[in-house]
C-alpha cells in the first residue's frame, strides 16, 4: 500500500468533513455529477494541483455508469462505421488500463464472432478482426483465431448446430463499471479531491453574467448548501444540461438511447466464451460476468421526462430473449432471468431522422456560460481521455499558465500499485484467515492491494470472515469495508453496486437483506428506527417480483421489473 492510504477513505465522515471544506474556500473546479467522467475529472484536476470538489445527487456511478455492459473496448461496430479514430483512442485506452492504470479492475474476456457465410465473411470479418487487433497498439489481449465449425463447437457447445459454418474468437476486456467508478473517486480523494454524495445540484451562481458557484441541497439533511468555484463543470450524463441557464446558446442539444441487459445464470447457457452475433433484429452481446451471463443490449430512443425513471419494459425483455433464442439450441425463458437493468447513453444530438445505434459515441465540450464547463456524449472506455480534455477546457478558462498537463495517463489507481507482485504472504494470511484460493483470487480482482485491508478486518473481527446468506460469496468483511472505505451511505448503495447482489440473485438481495442491514447499522450507526426505514427505502427500490417479464408480453409501459440499478431522488 502506498502512503495515500489515510486519507483514500470515502466514508460518512469524510463526506461531513468535505462539505464543510467546500462550503469554506473558493474551489479552483467544482465538478457537478459522480459517475466515471466526473470522477474522472475530478482525479485529473486533482493531479494538476487544483483545489477541486464533486458532489453527485444520489451515489456514485448511481446512473450511467453503473449501467453498462461492463466492457473496456473499441468498438467493433465503430469499426464497421469506419470511425477509426474513435477505435483506436479507445483501445489505446484499453491498453493503458490493462498495463499501468487498472489491472486489477479490468481483464480481458474472448468472444466468439459466428460465420454463417463462406469464404467473403471470414475474409471480411477477420479483416476487420486482424484490424482490430492492432488499432491503438492493441497488441496486450491474445490475437483472434480462426475457428472451424467442431472448433466453434467446442467453445460454444449451447449453439443452434446448423446456425454457423465456423467462426472468429477475439479478445476484449471487462470491468465491473460501478466498482470502476468508484474507485477513481477513491484515487481521486487519495489525491486531495473533495467529494460528497447525496447532493443535489438546483441552481447555478451567476454574477455580472459569470458562473460563480452552484447552490444545492444536502438531501441527508435537507439543508441548502452554497458552493463557490472559479469554475464549474458538469459532466451529469442524461442530466447534462439540468444546470444550463434556459436562455443559453450553447444548453446541449441530447438524443437519449435506452439500453438494457438481462442477468442469466452461468448454466444456463453452455459456452466457454463471449458471444458477438448479429440477428435479425440488431446486435446480441453475450458476455461472462463474475460467474453470470449479460445479455444485451437495446439501442432505443428514449423520450420520458425524467431520466431518473428510465426502466426495462416487458418488450425489452422479449427482444433480448428473441435475439439469444434465435443463436441458441435449447431456449432460454423469462423464468431464468435473474435480473434486469436499464440506463440511459446520452449521445450528443445529430439528425434526428438517424438510428440512435447509428449515432456517434464521441463527445463533445462546450461552455454554456463564462465559469461553466460542460461535457456531452462519449462512451465509458474513453472516460480518461474525456475527463482530461474536460479539465484542460476548465484550465484554460482559469488562464492560469502554471496549470500543467493532465498526468492520469501514468498515475495507477488505487489498488495498482502491488498487484502484479508476488503475493505469497497475502495467500498464507488468507489461509491462516481460513479463506479460500478462490476466495482469495475474487478479492484481488476486485479490491487490488488494498484487499490486504479487508484481510485485516477480518484479523480483528473473525466474524468477517463469513459469507453473506443469499448474497453470492460476498464476505461480511465486505460490507463493512463499504461503509468505512467506498462511500457507502444507503442499503442500495451495497446491494446494487458495492456488490451487484441485487441483479445477480432471483430475489434481488432480500435474503442478504437482514445480514447487509446488521452490518451497515453497526457500522454506520443506525438506530432501530433507521435500519427499519432502510430496508423499507429498498423494499420499494427492489420492487415486487410479480412484475418479471414474461416471453411474449410487450406492454409499452415503465415496468421496472428489477429497480435496484435505479435510484429516484
């Protein structure tokens, strides 16, 4: 561990103690919204010597962020768009991640790209792969292999044997988004950045025409909060543009994309691979997932009011469980799934006669008002490169030339450092603790280094060490590390993205329920009354289970089958 170790911690405490430093200075950058641009932007300035805060309504990574399809990539499809540019940034990306920055969060995953055609689709689509593969320096995942037909056979035994001739297996990289996003925010705090969750942006400071700070409420307490910065930025994902004043030029023009994912257990689909398919009706994405299967996703224009009540509907379902059932030999039904998430990708606006699939991933920057920067579009593998052109737009309007260059392209993060070493005495403490291998190799990938800090809470609680009932190999440990060290105020912010219990079990965490409550209230301090409000808040979060999809229903209403990945506020 390195000397940052004190002061890493995202807790109640800190949070006290931030909001009261913001509220106290001039900020040089206040960065409004906590998913991975803002917490990006918020390491970045940090980096560079900035007196920078971030606040963020609800939890960190709370909505985009923790909504994707957990995948550090280039995009194939861009590819096919021609859009080299964007696919080499982001594979250039993805290799940094994997080398220096986060090797610990990200690892790489192989897909298996079906062939249906004869010798044009090999020559096309392992063309494209071979491209691929070398775009951006792309040369730190195993190359892509040419597959026959038994040798497709044998790595995705679960497919329609007459559905395919051969195919092309190539590797890409995932993460688990929402423990991503958090951790920059830890990096980020490391680093000198304050941070605050829970705290609603309502209205910008404007003087002599100038953004000057941002007025919000503490919606723990209620209380209205004034911050004051030489410059503010928002990076606010489909709320981008809440905070612009209505009679700006530059408010941003969004086209919204609904995109949804089904959770299905690992038996039941029999493959030893990723799936790349294209169907009749769009795209299908399989993809292994810390022991399940994701299945997506959708790409369809959303036009509700309130992004915060964007939800998978009955006919979201039926069209990812088409296009799977379309490739596969022995369906899958509705009764299988085990969760449901939905989230909104905020594209920056073009012809509206085009295809939300069609629309660009790259993203924009532009000033609304003087002090106030702003950042639309963009995709989650190119969150470092967004957050650092974001911060230099917010240095250069500071006109100060002292401010250096961003430097999150060599700055680890959090857990990086140490975890490719040796870690033979980290495996004697864990056996001695009476932990697993597996165990062991799930806490590495998930904490890096610093999960010889959970090996020392359950030094000193033994009871730690526990499995969380119905809470798939969470560790008790884990809960309470939550609380202490990643920002965790509120049952759904454990449940839905310190752990993803609630989209990886049938009941969406209500076993684990009573065991997470216990440990969060010790922790936290909860009175009786409190804990009884927590689990009553989830309850209405997690929603009723008479409400899962059923093949064939295609009702065009809000039915949010699965509402733990969305939080109103």
């Amino acid at each position: 561990m390195s000397d940052m170790s004190a002061t890493n911690r995202l807790n109640a405490a800190q949070r006290c103690e931030s909001i009261e430093l913001m509220q106290r200075r001039e900020l040089d950058v206040l960065i409004v919204g906590g998913g991975i641009t803002g917490a990006g932007a918020a390491l970045d300035a940090a980096l560079r010597g900035l007196t920078v805060g971030l606040i963020e309504q609800a939890d960190l990574a709370s909505g985009t962020s923790s909504k994707s399809s957990k995948l550090i990539h280039g995009g194939l499809r861009y590819l096919e768009q021609l859009n080299f540019r964007l696919v080499r940034e982001a594979l250039h990306e993805r290799g940094l991640l994997l080398r220096r920055i986060a090797p610990h969060l990200v690892t790489p995953v192989p897909f298996l790209l079906p062939l249906r055609h004869r010798m044009w689709e090999r020559l096309y689509i392992g063309a494209g792969i071979a491209l691929y593969d070398r775009l951006g320096g792309a040369r730190h995942v195993p190359t892509g292999r040419h597959l026959s037909r038994s040798g497709v056979a044998r790595v995705a035994a679960a497919l329609r044997p007459g559905g395919y001739i051969g195919g092309i297996q190539f590797h890409d990289v995932q993460t688990d988004d929402a423990r991503y996003t958090m951790t920059v925010a830890r990096t980020a705090r490391a680093h000198g950045a304050l941070i605050a969750t829970r705290i609603r942006a309502d209205d910008v400071t404007i003087e002599d025409g100038r953004a000057v700070g941002v007025r919000c409420t503490d919606l723990e307490t209620g209380e209205s909060i004034a911050l004051r910065a030489r410059h503010s930025v928002t990076a606010a994902g489909p709320w981008t543009g809440d905070l612009v004043p209505s009679d700006s030029s530059a408010r941003p023009e969004l086209r919204l994309s609904k995109g949804v994912h089904i959770v299905l257990p690992k038996s039941a689909i029999k493959m030893d691979t990723g799936l790349l398919a294209r169907t009749t009706t769009g795209l299908l994405f399989v993809i292994p997932w810390q022991g399940f299967w994701l299945v997506g996703d959708t790409d369809t224009e959303w036009r509700g009011a309130d992004a915060a009540c964007a939800a998978a509907d009955r006919a979201d379902v039926a069209v990812l469980l088409e296009r799977l059932n379309s490739v596969l030999a022995t369906p899958v039904s509705a009764a299988d799934i085990l969760g449901v998430f939905a989230g909104l990708r905020p594209l920056v606006a073009a012809d509206p006669d085009v295809d939300t699939v069609r629309l660009s991933r790259e993203h924009t920057i532009t000033s609304p008002i003087p002090g106030m920067s702003m950042i639309t579009g963009g995709k989650f593998t190119t969150y470092r490169v967004m957050a650092a052109q974001l911060i230099d737009a917010a240095a250069t309007a500071l006109g100060d030339p002292a401010i250096p260059a961003s430097t999150t392209d060599r700055t680890p993060l959090l857990g990086a450092e140490g975890f490719d070493a040796p870690r033979s005495a980290t495996r004697r403490r864990a056996e001695v603790l009476g932990l697993s291998a597996d165990e062991l190799e799930r806490l590495s990938r998930r904490y890096g280094s610093c999960a010889s800090e959970l090996l020392d809470l359950m030094d000193t609680r033994p009871e730690l060490r526990e499995s969380i009932p119905g809470g798939t190999g969470t560790l008790a440990a884990e809960i309470v590390y939550a609380c202490t060290h990643e920002g965790a105020l509120h049952l759904d912010d454990v449940l839905d993205r310190r752990t993803r219990i609630a989209i990886q079990t049938a009941d969406h965490g209500r076993e684990a329920l009573p065991r997470i409550t216990a440990l969060m209230g010790e922790t936290l301090g909860w009175s009786n009354a409190d804990a009884d409000r927590e689990r009553h808040r989830y309850e209405l979060i997690a929603g009723n289970d008479s409400t899962i999809p059923t093949t064939g229903e295609t009702t065009a209403h809000g039915v949010d089958p699965f509402p733990g990945e969305r939080i109103s506020q």
